[in-house]
C-alpha cells in the first residue's frame, strides 16, 4: 500500500521478513514463488485487492510483473472518518462477534478499519465478552440475507412429530433469550414469521430465487417486537433452590415475587428442556401445561437409567 508502482515478486520476496527468513534458512526461489503466490490467493479470500501490474508492451509477460494493493480500492470512502474511540469500539465489536461468525463483508470492513493505523490508547471496556454460535444454520441464512435469496429449510414445529419443509424470504436474524431466530416472510403462509434456529432440522438450502432487499429493512425490530409480545403472554412462576446453578441462571431472567421467580418465555418445549437441565434444583408452580412438560421429561429421564416411573 506504500506505493503506488508496484513491487516485483523479487523485491518483495527480499524485503518482506517472513520471506527474507525463509531464504537466510536455505529455501529455494521456487518454494518461496509457491509461498507467495499461495499468501497473494490467501489475501484475496480475505477481501484484500492485488494489482498484477505487468509489462506494458506485453501484458502478458509477467516475469517482471509488479504487485500493489490500490490504496483507493482498500481504503475507506473520503466521506467517512472515526475517532480514536469509536475505532476502539468497532474492534471490540470485531473481537466480541470472532472470525468465524463475521460475514465476508465485515471482515473486509474491519480490516479497512485497521488499516487507517488510528493509534488507540485509551481503555474502553476491561475485558471482551464473546457472542458463540452454536447453530450450524446460522452462517447459511446469514449469507442468504445478505445476498437477498430464498431459502429452504426443515423445520420442526413445537407439538408435531415430523419436521415440515419451509421456504422463506430471510430477513434478519435476532437473538433472544439467549436463542438464535430468523424473521422473515414465509412463501407458503404469505406471511412474516419468527424461526427458532434450533428448531430446523438438516441442512440449510441457499436457493437462486432473489427477492427485493428492501423488505430487510426494520425486520429485525420487528422480530424482538414479535417475540416479546409472545413472551408477554407466557408467564412462569418458578420455585427455585438458592444458591444454586437454576438461582444464579434464572435469577437474572426473571422477577422475584413472593411465590418464586416470574420469568416469561417464547417456546414452552425449549423452555421446559432447560428447565428439566436443573433437575431438583427448580420447580414449575405455573402454567401446569410447563409444569407437566418438566415432568415428562424428567420421568423420561429416570426410564432411560433404569428407574421406576
């Protein structure tokens, strides 16, 4: 990015440290031109432009070709600008989220942030809490809103024994409750729906059929304000041991009142496995429907380990 020239694969193998080593310890032209060039692919996968630069009366020839990375396709537009702070604050959102759950696209945008070379000096938070992703179909739909396709899904609903194929236009993912959802309009129903991504069953499938990226646009607000009106409406009081792991989790979800902890939830299923996770530590007062969910669970539990019903 230090000139705008160019530097030939020569120059660069000789000034670049990680090179320069590997040719003092005896590595031979060739296993260094194989380095480079697999580092030059590396690069791109990570959004970053190379320039191939070659002879200008033969552009083909490219024995004397010289690499550049164009600082106005890598840079950020003229128009935009940050402070030291907020640069601190847009690499703590990069660290909070990790690579692996990042798009290509906010990858790219992180690294062009970096790159201003904004000196941070001043402590923003003490520590980086992590966001962890453990829905395999997380990655798939996140690709799928940002390239505004139709996807394609099994999708086991709460009550059914069999899983039902779904096709919907993705809009947004949300979490809530600790739980990954996708939002969106689905083809069948006509209709915006909420899916709990630890309901889809499989694999996801990413299809050709586009739709109009503006329909994105609010859907995840629209998705919290949906959940939270469900999670109005389901109320549980919970009888729950102090000092215990069920205290400590669900102490922080919910409001203490005279007969236990109200807590409000969405899916009365996935509510009721985690309750049933606690076993004797919490106690289900109210809905009974959750209270005989825990029970069945439990009591399913104790057959599998050879107790009596």
């Amino acid at each position: 990015m230090a000139t705008e020239q160019g530097l030939t694969k020569d120059a660069i193998l000789h000034s670049v440290a990680g090179y320069r080593e590997q040719s003092e310890s005896g590595a031979s032209k060739d296993a260094l031109e194989k380095m480079f060039e697999r580092d030059k692919e590396n690069l791109r996968r990570l959004g970053v432009p190379i320039e191939t630069i070659g002879d200008f009366a033969d552009p083909d020839d490219l024995r004397e070709a010289r690499y550049r990375v164009p600082t106005a396709e890598y840079s950020l537009p003229s128009d935009i600008s940050f402070t030291p702070a907020e640069v601190a604050l847009l690499n703590l959102a990069g660290g909070v989220w990790g690579q692996s759950s990042m798009s290509d696209n906010a990858r790219s945008a992180l690294r062009k942030i970096r790159a201003l070379g904004n000196s941070v000096d001043e402590p923003i938070i003490g520590y980086s809490p992590r966001i962890s992703l453990r829905e395999p179909s997380f990655a798939k739909i996140q690709d799928a809103i940002e390239s505004a396709r139709v996807v394609r899904f099994a999708y086991l609903k709460p009550g059914e024994r069999a899983a039902r194929t779904r096709r919907m236009k993705p809009l947004a993912l949300v979490e809530y409750e600790a739980r990954w959802h996708v939002h969106g309009i689905d083809l069948d129903a006509n209709a915006e729906r909420t899916f709990l991504l630890a309901r889809i069953t499989g694999s996801v499938e990413v299809t050709r059929t586009l739709f109009d990226e503006s329909l994105r646009e609010g859907a995840g607000t629209r998705a919290l304000r949906g959940l939270k009106d469900v999670a109005a409406r389901n109320v549980a009081i919970l009888e729950v041991h102090p000092g215990t792991e069920a205290s400590l989790r669900l102490s922080r979800r919910g409001k203490r009142v005279d007969r236990g902890i109200h807590i409000q939830f969405v899916d009365g299923d996935v509510f009721a496995d985690e309750l049933a996770s606690f076993g004797p530590e919490v106690r289900v007062i109210e809905p009974l429907s959750l209270r005989d969910a825990v029970v069945a669970r439990l009591r399913a539990t104790l057959m599998l380990h050879g107790g009596a019903a």
